[in-house]
C-alpha cells in the first residue's frame, strides 16, 4: 500500500447525466485524494472495448458498451493512500442495491445496468486503465494539504 497509489476512477454517462460529476469529485477531494488527471470525453465502443476487454465474453458486455458509448464520461485520475481499495469502498458494491449507505452507488443508483461510477479493481488494472485513458500522461503538481492528510 502506497501513499502514491493511483487510481482510474470514471464517472459513467448516467452519473453525468444526472449531474452528479461535482458531488463525486467532491467527496474524492474531502477525503483527501489528490486529483492527478481529469477530463470529459466521449469514447468509441472501440475503446470501451479495450477498456473491458476481460467482460468481453458476458451476455451484458453488448449492453455496457452502448450504455458506456451513450454520452460522455469524466475520466480521472486520484492519487493518495490505498487509492485503489478506497476508491472501490467509496464507490460500492457493482450492484448498487448491494451497497452500503454512504457510498456513491449505494447513495445514488438502484440498477447494475446505471451504476454511475468505475473504479480501478487493482494497482496493475489502475496501471492500465490510466494509460489508455490519458496516454498523454498525469499532471505533476504539489499539493499544499498533503501534510494535513497524510502524517
Ligand atoms: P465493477 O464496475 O464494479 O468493477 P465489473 O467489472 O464486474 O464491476 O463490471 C463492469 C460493469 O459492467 C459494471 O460496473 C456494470 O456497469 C456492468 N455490469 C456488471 N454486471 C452486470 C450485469 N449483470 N448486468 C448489467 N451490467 C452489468
């Protein structure tokens, strides 16, 4: 567990639909998670393949794809302790009926199918999501809170 982990966290096109981009941004910046890369994009199917290509073989894969091609998402970047495993506990459970109060599934959606937001499920999945979303790379910059987050 690194105090530098990364992960690839995306709010999906039904989270940002319903306007919910600024609150799941917000609650990855009040936990004190360190925002490295972010931005709004509309993916091909081609890439979104690429994105979940170990589902490929699934009766819902044909399904997510057009879900996920159906508007833009925010593709992001979050940096800071166990980045990873959080970043999956603040999300919730895949089915958001499965997840806890609190989370942002559990907060705000009902089906598998619009679940809102992905989250990387390991440092070596983090490692190659975050290079096929921002292959032009992450942004370097210091944070002045650092030291009142992490002791
Ligand atoms: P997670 O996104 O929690 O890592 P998976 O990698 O298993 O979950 O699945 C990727 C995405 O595929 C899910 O977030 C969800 O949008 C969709 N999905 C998974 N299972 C189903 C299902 N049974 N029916 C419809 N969509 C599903």
């Amino acid at each position: 567990m690194s105090v530098n982990e990364r992960t690839y966290i995306m709010i999906k096109p039904d989270g940002v639909q319903r306007n919910l981009v600024g609150k799941i941004i917000a609650r990855f910046e009040e936990r004190g998670y360190k925002l490295i890369a972010l931005k709004l994009v509309h993916a091909t199917p081609e890439h979104l393949e690429k994105h979940y290509e170990d589902l490929k073989g699934k009766g819902f894969f044909p399904g997510l794809i057009k879900y996920m091609a159906s508007g833009p998402v925010v593709a992001m970047v979050w940096q800071g302790l166990d980045a990873v495993k959080t970043g999956r506990v603040m999300l919730g459970a895949t089915n958001p009926l499965a997840s806890p109060i609190g989370s942002i599934r559990g907060d705000y959606a009902l089906s598998v199918g619009r679940n809102i937001c992905h989250g990387s499920d390991s440092v070596e999945s983090a490692e190659k999501e975050i290079a096929l979303w921002f292959p032009e790379g992450i942004v370097q910059w210091t944070s002045e809170l650092e030291p009142w987050v992490l002791e």
